[in-house]
C-alpha cells in the first residue's frame, strides 16, 4: 500500500506489511499578504511506519571526498606516482620551432603534424573556455561567435537541456488553487490552442468546491482566472481552462516507447517556484503507484524518474530531449522515518504516463468526466504474493469469466502480479472493451481465462 500526501493529510495506520510509502505531491501553502510566511515544510504527514526488519530507520551515510588536502598525497606516491607537473594557462604557453624530420622517417613526420595539431586544436579550445564562448549548435559560421559577456544571447543546440527547457517554459504555467478552505499551488501545461491546461486532480480538486477559484500563472507572469472543466480521481488527471492568455501548445511524445536510462527534464512550479527545470533519467517503467486524497484514490502505472521532484511539481510535464510530453509528474516516494518537515526529492518521482493521460485529456474535454476499465471483482488490498479476489459482482465481467471469490490472480498479460494494486494499475492500463488474458490459481491449480474489460465513470 501506498500513502498520498494531498491537501489535507489524514494519517494513514502503520503497516509493516505495506509497501513503500508512496506520497502525492502536496499543494504548496499559499502566504496569505500581511500574514507571517508559511513554511512549505510544515505540512500534516502519515506517521512514520518502521522497517519491515523492526529495526527503525538506518544510519545515513556519511560521504567525504577521496582526498580533501592541498599537497599529493604522500602514502599514496607508490601507487599513482609523482604529482603531475601543473599545467600552464594556455596564453603562456611557449611555442616551440618545428624542425622537419628527414625524408626517411615518414611516420615519424606523420606522428608530428598529428602532435601540432592536437596541440592547436587544445589551444584553441582553452581560448574558447577563457573567452567565455560555448558551442552553439551543429553550424559553423566563418564568424567568431560572440562572447556571452559582450551582452550577446548565444543560440542554443538543438538537443540540449538549455534548448529543450526553453521551448517547453512557454507552454508550463502555475496553478494557484483556493477552495473550501484549503488553497495551494501546482503546476500544469497547455494541451491544444483554446486554452485547455492538463493538470493533477489533486491539484484542483479544492476548486470543485462551492466558491472554488484557479489563477493560472505565465511564465512571464501573467495572470488569468481558469475554469475546471473535468477532472478523473481515477487517474490522478485534470483539465482546466483559460482564456486571455497566449500560450503555446506542448507537442506529445509517447511513454510507450520511452526506454530506461533515457534523459529526461521535469518542469514545473516545486515549492511555489515557478519556472524551475530539473534534469534526470527515467528510471523505471511500469510502477504501480497509489495515489490520491479525501476518499479519491487514484492507480497509476507509472513513469519513475530520478529528476528532482518536489511538492509543487505535481501537474507538470515529464520531458523528453526532443522537448515532446512523455508524463505528467504526480508523486514522490519518501524514506522511512522521516519527519514531515524533512520530506522532498530522494530521487524517486513518478509520472502518469502521456499515452494514458492524453486520452483521459480528450475524455474531460468532451464530457467532462473520463471512463476506465474494470473486470468487475473487489480484491484484498493486504494480500501479499498476488491479487486475492475477495469478492464478485453480479453480471461482471468476472463473473462472465468464471473468476470467484478465493481465486489469487498472479498474471496479466503474461506479466506477474505480485499485489493488489499492480492488478488495478495494469488493468486501468488498457481500454474499456480490451480483453485481457489472467492467470489465476484455484486450489492448488494454476487456471488461465480471457476477461473482455467493462467500464465505469469517475
């Protein structure tokens, strides 16, 4: 099981036989003018739950330099050798006179001119460094580029984090979110050219209250009123939209295709700062996340990455380098035994895959509410070692298969199912209507069945 962290927390009973604590990423206090500032860190958190070894929380490790002196090491001078002789600015290097070699040492004079022009090509590189001049992309110009303390912009290389960041920036704004009673911000990004911005539930779901409102912030700071137009607890996904503004669409990419160790870049608004780009890797796919508030759970196959993600974050694009939305980034794991103030970015982060949230998107845009798929059964969420169905609805899906109540599903798809929720989460992978192979066990007797996938709203 997991824990969710929106605003505000209710406490969920500790559990040594949970999972790892998962948490939404919560609204960011707003400071309310002529009141004292709010600290983004004293937010209501589940209490701390103990290692499953019953052990508390183990030492942090500590991490020093390999060396932390100003001299060469000497008890290490047998293993690496002398210190190397410091090496002198390129601009008081002396150039040294070039003798020929003789006619009858041809490889000698080829080994030479390769030497002269690495040297030259070193030189021209510290040059480079010293003037303060960086590459700018895949043409070169005749032109010297021009130094970036002349008052010049450099152009940016196709590819880079700096280029990808600020075709992206345009397109990402900042929610603030106010609504029986609670108010926070998060962030979001523009869909399509009337204005639709797809966030979080999470995020918006204060505004769904009577008098709720949602400002929506540029990244060059203007301001506007939004609308909610729908939003799926099911999913974790909102919509809203703006008018007023002029903003420019993100382009789409697809989480199917997306591979582990891929760069990737989170933007959005982590603790009330808009504009922030963060760097990293996707670093697993398939997650199954539980997520969600106030009764509204939602099941996420999710995207993890190890770009910095903080509360904040939540409803901003997941990016890859081409600069096309592979995610939305929606939650944050948290260690153990932390206490509520010390919570942030430890490097797991996870997003709502684009494929997924990009249908819901077209869903809330029509209608205003979105469908998922269910087999029609209830499951034992403290189960462990597969999805124990704990019970069967009449007509379902389920039933028409032949599933009952005791049958402990263990595959999907020829996948494993080792839990409750990575049950959900795969199937709200799919589509209403699909069919789906699962393997269950019965007494004793592994059984498989195809299951053609019903529907249900929220």
């Amino acid at each position: 099981m997991s824990w969710h962290d929106s605003e505000p927390t209710t406490p969920v009973p500790s559990n040594p036989d949970q999972t790892e604590p998962t948490r939404v990423l919560p609204q960011q206090p707003l400071h309310q003018p002529g009141s004292a500032p709010v600290n983004p860190n004293l937010t209501q958190r589940p209490e701390p739950r103990p290692y499953l070894s019953g052990q508390g929380a183990p030492t942090e490790p500590v991490f020093k330099p390999v060396y932390q002196g100003q001299a060469w090491p000497t008890e290490r001078r047998g293993m690496y050798g002398p210190p190397p002789p410091p090496i002198q600015p390129w601009h008081q290097q002396q150039a040294v006179a070039y003798t020929p070699p003789s006619n009858s040492n041809k490889s000698g004079r080829v080994i030479v001119l390769a030497a002269v022009v690495a040297l030259l090509v070193g030189l021209i590189g510290g040059a480079a460094a010293a003037l303060g001049v960086v590459a700018l992309d895949d043409n070169v110009s005749s032109e010297p580029p021009p130094a970036i303390g002349n008052g010049a912009a450099p152009r940016l290389r196709t590819g880079s984090v700096s280029a990808v960041a600020a075709s992206l920036l345009p397109s990402v704004v900042q929610l603030k979110v106010q609504g029986g009673g609670d108010a926070g911000t998060g962030s979001g990004f523009v869909i399509d050219g009337e204005g639709h911005v797809l966030t979080n539930n999470h995020v918006v779901s204060p505004a769904a209250e009577p008098g709720g409102k949602i400002q929506i912030v540029t990244d060059k700071g203007a301001t506007a009123s939004a609308r909610l137009v729908g939003r799926s607890p099911a999913y974790d996904l909102a919509v809203v939209q703006v008018t007023g503004l002029t903003a420019p669409a993100v382009q789409f990419g697809r989480s199917d295709v997306a591979v582990v160790g891929q760069d990737v870049l989170a933007i959005g608004s982590p603790l009330g700062l808009a504009g922030t780009v963060t760097a990293g890797i996707v670093s697993a796919k398939n997650r199954p996340v539980t997520a969600g508030g106030e009764g509204e759970i939602s099941y996420i196959n999710a995207l993890q990455t190890d770009a910095a993600i903080n509360p904040g974050n939540s409803g901003g694009p997941l990016v890859d380098m081409n600069g096309r939305v592979i995610g939305v980034n929606s939650a944050i794991a948290t260690v153990r035994g932390t206490s509520a103030g010390s919570s942030g970015n430890i490097g797991l982060g996870f997003a709502i895959p684009i494929d997924q949230a990009r249908r819901t998107a077209q869903q809330l845009i029509a209608t205003g509410k979105a469908s998922y798929p269910v087999i029609g059964a209830s499951v034992d969420m403290q189960f462990e070692g597969g999805a124990k169905v704990s019970g069967v609805n009449p007509a379902s899906p389920a039933q028409k298969a032949g599933l009952r109540t005791g049958d402990v599903i263990t595959e999907i798809e020829g996948k494993a199912v080792t839990s409750a929720e990575a049950l959900i989460v795969a199937i709200r992978a799919h589509q209403p209507g699909e069919n789906v192979r699962l393997s269950y066990q019965r007494d004793g007797q592994t059984r498989q069945v195809s299951v053609k996938l019903g529907q249900q709203t929220g």
